[in-house]
C-alpha cells in the first residue's frame, strides 16, 4: 500500500490493520510519535491525518487511503520551527519529553480551528494529552502563545 | 569558595580520612582515586584533564555520567562544567560516558546513611564515610533519590575550573606570555592584544603539562549561567521530535521481541502452546525466558499480537493473591517482632497519653511509577560479549546483570546509555534489561529490541510501598502536648537490593523518612518504624519513604493542631526547631496569604515535609463544587541551598505537585488472584491538564548544602491537600487514593 508522510510517498507491504503508529515506527523509521499506552489514553502517538489530530496507535493503515499524514518531523524541524514548536521552546516545557511531541501536534491541529482559544477551551481540548512528568501549567502557557503568535502572523 | 583540590578531596576524592576528621574506618582501598576512564582510550594529542572534560583538535567533549529520564540533568552537568570552563552552552558535545567507577555518586551515599540530612555531627559524617567509601567500591555510578545536582555541583565546576586553567598555562608557554595576563571566553584563550586561541588548538600542548589543580572557584557574584533562567540543551529537540529515546534507536538487522511473564510476579510458567503465535505473520522465534516467554518478531505490533496468542497457564504468585490480605498483613505489623526501631523519643509519651487522646488510622496503596515510555532495551550478544542501548540510573549494574546473563565478564558489556522517558523509580529496575539479554543471548550476534506493552509495563512494575500508620496525640491549653506515631510498610529497600543481590544492614529509614526528623520540638514524641512482611515486589518511587511517610505525619498533625484549635501555620511556627524550615514556612505564608478570608465553600491546607535535605512547604486551596473539589491554587516554597536553573525549577517544583496531587486523587495497584487489577491508564492516570491548579512557585536558599529538586516537591502534595478538604468541608481523609472518599472536579 502506499502512505503519504510529511509529503513524501512510501510504499509498504503491511497488514490493513497494523496501526499507523507501528508503520512509521518501525517500517518508516519516523520516530517522532511515540507508543505510550496503546489504547488511545494518553496521546504520545498523535499525527496529523488531512490536518486533524489523530491517535496513531487507533488508526489502522488501510483506512488511510491517500490522506497526507504529518508527523512532529513534518510540523517544523529545529531550524525552522512551527510557532507551536517555538512556544515550547520558549516556555522551556519539556521534562522528559516523551509526550511532547504528540502534544505539539495536538495543540497545532487545536489552534487551526481555534485560534483564539479560550482557557477553557485549552483546557479541554489539551486534557486527552498526558504528561506524567506534570508540565502542564507550561502547555497551558505555551499554547496560549502560540495562539498569539499565530492571530499576528 | 574553597579551592579545587579541597573541593576534590571533599567531593569526589571523598573517603579521605585526612578531611573529614581522621576517622578512615578501614578504607584505604576506597580511598584510592579512580583511575581516569578517558585515558585510556585516547588518541595521541588528546588531553584528558579529569573524566568530565575531554578536549582534542576536532572539539570539547563533556562527560555528563548522571541519567536524565528528564529533570533537565543532563544540561544542569553541562552548565555547571561550562561556567568555569568558559564555553557556551552548545559549544561542546555531551555524552553520558561509559559506565565507570570513576563515576561514583558522593550524594547518593551521604543520604543512604540514617542520619537526617542536616546533622553535620561526628558521628553522621563518619557514618557517611563509611557509606561513600562501600559505594566507590560498589563504584556506584546511580542516579536517583534527588542526588545528582548535589554530586555534581562541585566535582564539575573544579573539573571545569582545572581545565580552564591548564589551557591558559598551555598558551602561556606557547606565547611566552604570564598566565596571569591570559583571559577565557568561548572556548578559547585571549592573549591581551587579543589574539584568540582555541582551546582545541592548545589541546596537545596541555597534555604535555600538568594540570593545573590549585584553582580557586568562582565566587557567584560572577556566574554568567548558574542561578539565571537557561535554556536547556535538550528542549529544541524535544519540541521538535528529533530527540532519540532507548526505544527511538535502530540498529541494522535488529529484531523486535515482546513478552509475556507471569502477572503473578515472580511466578512460574507451567504449561503453555505457541502454536498460534508462531503461525503469525513475522514471528521468528518464541523463546523462553524467566517467568514466561518472548516472542521475538519483525515489528514491534506483531510480537505485541503474537505476545497476546500465546496460550499459558501461570503459577500462583510468592505473595497474598488478594489485596484484603496485604492490607490485613500491614495491620497485623504493629507489634514488638516487627518494630524497625524506635527513631525518636522525646519526652515520655505514654505518661502523657493517659488522659484524653486522639487516635487516627491511615493507609497508602501501592502505586505504580508507569512513566510515558514503556520500559525497554536493544541487546546483541555473541561470543566477545554484549552492547546495551538503552537508558538507566545505574549503569554498572546493566553490565554486571547482562554479564550473568549472556555468560561474560562485566568489562565485556558495553553500555550505551540513552535519554529516557520519565522514570519515577521505574529505570532503577533490570527486567526488561536482563529478559532482553535472555533473549539476545538465545540468537547470538542479532540485535533485539524488547520493548514492553503498557499492558505488561503495569503487570511488571513493582509499586510504591503499602502501608498504614497509626497516631496518637493529645492537646493541652489549645497546643499540641503530645505525639506518637506508629509506621509500618514494607521495606521498598529490602525488596529493591534484593533483587540486586544486596541486602539492607540495619533498619530501612524509609519507613519513616522526614517523620521521625521532623524539626518541631513537641513535648513529648516518639516515632517508630515497623516493617511489613514482604509482600508484593516493590521499588523506590518518587520521594520513596516520604511519599507515605509525609501523608501519614502532615496529616494526623493538621489533626492536632485542628483539637487544639490553633492555627496551622502559627503552631508549626511556635514548634519548629530549625532557621531554615521557620524561613520556608514564613515564606509560604506570606506566598499564600495565610490568614486571609477565602469565602465560603472554600478551604486551604498546609503542609510542610523535608525529604533528601529539602524542606517544601506547600499550602493548597480548594472549592467544594457541587461536583466535587476542585483544587484552585498552589503555594510552594523549598529551600534547595542553591537554585541552579529558575526555569527548571519551576518545572520540576510543579511536576512534583502534580505528581503528588494526581496520584493522591486517583492512582493506587490493587491485587486480586495474584495480579495487578490495573493495565492502562485509564485505571491509574494520575493529573491531567483540566484538574491542574495554578502553581506558585519559590526557591529559598538558605540552606548550607545544594539539593535536588526532583523529589522533594512531592511528599507534602497529599497531606496539604487532604489539610485543605478538611477546611472546606469537615471531612478527614486518611486514607489514599481520595476519590474512594470524595468526588473531585
């Protein structure tokens, strides 16, 4: 079958049902989102299908037919980072780390359609994300950032 | 400040009798400096100047031996090297080095010794040598119990200091010039015309002298780095997806294995078919290892779904196959058989607990650690031994286990240690490490990488420790007269060494860990540890005996206080004993505005704990909701001696709050038929980002010594918390997880 990454195409001979996750980790070797959980508890494999947020790790390959997929490696990369990303950065939110990159996607995908969110709506849209390193007063922060700095851009 | 070499024999050359009052206890051996790791396998024109600085032609190296499974301690090293060594911070490469006894942890051992963390008597720092001396030997090179900040805090800037200073006396004999008239900046030495030297290009030639020991460190009014916000040397890549974690490396023909153990810990496999799993698209092998088997296939999800078809009939568990029948067993330890020991005893409490008194019973589940990356390790064995990726606190004993496992000498295992995705504890156990190596040694020479599903993750972890403690106090003219508190769990110690074939001489402080030190000066007090059979396997977990102990004392003594109808804030004051806990009390009141009306439905709740050398304060406040509490706000004050990062700090303060603070709502590990009855998340999920309060934050140092900040945010989370639903509402919980008693938002 062939799968649209971050803009390039792969073509992979796979099982319908193998979750996304599990193709781009270890057929793809894109290793920006992460396993986690599994079960769609904790958000650490979250991608972009056709822009929406989504949890790899529930989404099996063959019912992606040719969506693009975009992953944290297709989001930005160090040198050219998405405003997202630069709030992050700038917020200093990581610990670990290991459930950030599914949070950048998730507050990304988030901000396109709300882009003047409210802090109930950061709130709720962001609670399906666990951190167990416990960053979540700087994601509340970072996302509100990024929301400004994409309202001025 | 002190110069290097006073530094060096008080740090990292620590177990010299001729420092610390000439008590050697025996231990000349230990006394004996490491031999330096990076000599040895340097190449002419290389100059090592101890074993955290590394510099040649092509660049600096630093040598960063502390784990990072993410409180920011890989870049704290780099920072603390970079502020004597005058390099920025992304002008040199870090690594986590090769495991070496070089590396030993100096803070770990001071605290692995049951003296509280404060007591600078003879008799603890003689103790302390003697503990630090048994680590060199072990040549523990462990990260945990909030140790690495305080280990490395002098080690690293002398090192970086030395060779500083031995590249300056390198240009001074190159250019003819004093040393004197050379200055530092960038990674490179400047002459006073202003000619620029590399420090990669004076690299040969500081080899070739001595180095340069007798250096004074820095007085902080000087600091460029330590003490100010810095960005951490991890974050870009970890906002953008690039950083690699242990089950992010791939190695060419590497194979994927899962597993499946007896949930019944420690249990046996009697009988199993593998027909199924074997017929499964990409299965290669299914092998057996200790407990249960591997399924080793071409991906990850098809050993998980092969793991699943495995057909098996397990053995019964070596522990209490019912949860009541832990608890009963925690009960029934409050006897003289199983008393620990007595740690304090002031005054003569049962004279004065025959009048009125007030008892109270509390309890605290096993919880497990489960951070976001399940465990996992890469292994290849064949003949000249094995190579281990993978991230862990400690290191030498990776090499040790896999050596027993694959048939070799520890010197035949190298270790490649990796960022890791939170541990809590959890990366300070070797299963996954020596299943892998059982499975690596089974297919010689191909690389496996086991990871384990979350599902198998909560069936393996060995939890927090259970326990219960039983208080009793009395109150005389509105204050507290009197105290006794009773602990008794089992020993995470015990369990923890046992499963690395070291045992625990004498009584497990944990039990009791901040209790029995607590700095007030009651009239009579007496607190005593008593240990548990052992029940399920558990471990070390965040802030270990103090994330019970802390509960079970902060707790009951807001119920003292409440009896004698004094105030919490102001009877801690009246009561407490040392300058620096009174100072990070004073601070959280006037952080909270302790005294202030709330208004009604609302409630505040303090509570103050000390754990590896940190007093933390924390005041929260809550709004009973018609649907339940929610908490509002935290305050936070915590003296680490020294805020190396203000930024990282924060962070860390409020992680631990929130660790503290989820799991005391909601996660606890309950047993029934011999296994764990929570598998995912959503059965022990601890905070998210809808239930966090907002969280103040303030770093004290007034401290003498520096400290680590991971832990100690943790232990007060709870009791301030039930503290404060007692003010709103009237109820009392005593016992752990709080949503068995109350609801919450």
């Amino acid at each position: 079958m062939e799968l649209s990454v971050n803009g390039t195409s792969y073509s992979l001979d796979v099982e319908e049902d193998m979750p996304l996750l599990w193709a781009l980790r270890d057929e793809l070797g894109i290793t920006g989102p992460k396993y986690g959980c599994g079960i769609a508890q904790c958000g650490a494999c979250t991608v972009h299908i056709d822009g929406q947020a989504v949890r790899s790790c529930q989404m099996p390959v063959g019912d992606i037919g040719n969506a693009e997929i975009t992953t944290i490696e297709g989001l930005g990369t160090p040198e050219a980072m998405h405003a997202v990303q630069q709030a992050w950065v700038d917020h200093q939110v990581a610990q670990c780390g290991y459930c950030q990159s599914g949070q950048i996607m998730q507050a990304a995908a988030f901000l396109e359609t709300h882009p003047e969110p409210s802090d109930e709506d950061i709130d709720r849209a962001m609670s399906s994300n666990l951190c167990r390193c416990g960053t979540y007063p700087r994601i509340r922060a970072a996302v509100k950032t990024a929301a400004a700095k994409l309202q001025g851009a | 400040m002190g110069r290097t070499r006073t530094i060096a024999r008080r740090s990292f050359l620590i177990g010299s009798a001729a420092v610390l009052g000439g008590v050697a206890f025996g231990t000349y051996l230990a006394v004996k400096p490491s031999e330096n790791p990076l000599t040895e396998s340097l190449a002419e024109g290389e100059a090592a100047f101890n074993p955290f600085v590394k510099i040649t032609e092509q660049g600096i190296t630093l040598i960063a031996p502390h784990a990072d499974s993410g409180q920011g301690v890989h870049s704290m090293q780099t920072a603390l090297i970079a502020e004597e060594l005058d390099i920025a911070l992304d002008q040199a490469e870090v690594s986590f080095g090769a495991p070496d006894p070089a590396y030993y942890n100096t803070a770990m051992a001071n605290d692995a010794v049951p003296f509280a963390a404060f007591d600078e008597g003879l008799a603890a720092r003689s103790m302390r040598v003697v503990a630090s001396s048994a680590f060199k030997i072990l040549g523990v090179q462990g990260t945990g119990g909030s140790s690495s900040t305080p280990d490395q805090y002098d080690k690293l800037r002398a090192a970086g200091a030395m060779a500083r200073e031995t590249l300056k006396a390198a240009a001074a004999r190159r250019t003819g010039l004093p040393a004197e008239q050379l200055k530092t900046e960038n990674g490179r030495v400047i002459t006073p015309t202003g000619e620029a030297i590399p420090y990669t290009a004076l690299a040969a030639e500081a080899a070739q002298i001595p180095p340069v020991t007798d250096t004074p460190l820095r007085d902080p009014a000087e600091w460029r780095l330590i003490g100010k916000p810095m960005q951490r040397t991890d974050i870009v890549a970890k906002s953008t997806g690039t950083l690699p974690y242990g089950i992010d490396i791939s190695l060419p023909d590497m194979l994927h294995a899962a597993v499946r153990i007896n949930p019944r810990q420690g249990g046996e496999l009697l009988d199993f078919d593998a027909a199924k799993a074997e017929a499964m698209r990409g299965v290669k092998a299914v092998l057996p290892v200790t407990g249960g088997l591997a399924v080793v296939a071409d991906n990850t999800w098809r050993a998980f779904k092969a793991a699943e078809a495995l057909e098996v009939t397990w053995g019964p568990a070596p522990y209490p196959a019912e949860q009541a029948e832990h608890w009963e067993a925690v009960a029934n330890s409050f006897t003289p058989e199983r008393l620990n020991t007595t740690w304090r005893d002031d005054g003569d409490v049962d004279t004065a607990h025959q009048g009125e008194v007030i008892t109270a019973e509390y309890r605290a589940p096993y919880v497990a650690h489960q951070p976001l990356e399940p465990l996992g390790a890469i292994i290849r064995a064949d003949a000249n031994g094995a190579e281990v990726w993978s991230g862990h606190q400690l290191p030498r004993f990776v090499q040790m286990q896999v050596a027993a496992k694959v048939g070799c000498e520890m010197e035949q295992v190298t270790f490649h240690n990796q960022f890791i995705g939170g541990s809590f504890g959890h990366r300070l156990e070797f299963d996954v490490i020596t299943l892998a190596a059982e499975i690596a040694a089974q297919l010689p020479g191909v690389p496996i990488k086991l990871t384990f599903s979350r599902e198998e993750d909560f069936a393996q972890d060995y939890p927090r420790q259970i326990g219960m403690a039983r208080s009793t106090g009395s109150v005389k003219d509105g204050r507290v007269e009197s105290w006794a508190l009773d602990i008794a769990t089992v020993s995470s110690s015990v369990s923890q060494m046992g499963r690395m074939g070291l045992s625990l001489s004498g009584p497990d402080a944990q039990i009791v860990a901040g209790a029995w030190n607590m700095p007030f000066a009651l009239p009579h007090l007496r607190v005593r540890g008593y240990i548990v059979p052992e029940l399920a396997p558990t471990s070390s977990w965040r802030s270990v005996g103090a994330s019970t102990s802390g509960f079970f004392a902060e707790g009951f003594f807001d119920e003292l206080i409440h009896a004698a109808g004094a105030d919490p804030l102001e009877e801690r004051l009246r009561l407490v004993t040392r300058p620096v806990h009174r100072q990070v009390l004073e601070a959280i009141g006037e952080m909270s505005n302790w005294g202030s009306d709330l208004g009604a439905g609302r409630g505040r709740g303090l509570a103050m704990f000390e754990s590896f050398g940190v007093p933390v304060a924390e005041v929260v406040e809550v709004t009973d909701t018609p649907a339940g509490i929610r908490i509002d706000k935290v305050f936070v004050a915590a003296d680490v001696g020294r805020v190396v990062d203000p930024v990282n700090f924060e962070n860390l303060v409020q992680g631990g709050v929130i660790w503290g603070l989820g799991h005391a709502i909601n996660s606890e590990i309950t047993y029934a038929d011999g296994k764990a009855e929570q598998s995912n998340y959503h059965m022990a999920e601890g905070m998210r980002l809808y239930q966090t309060p907002q969280i103040e934050v303030r770093g004290l140092e007034n401290g003498s010594h520096v400290r680590g900040i991971g832990e100690p945010p943790v232990p007060p989370a709870a009791p301030a918390l039930a503290n404060a639903i007692f003010a709103a509402t009237g109820t009392r919980l005593r016992e752990m997880p709080f949503y068995k008693h109350i609801n919450f938002v």
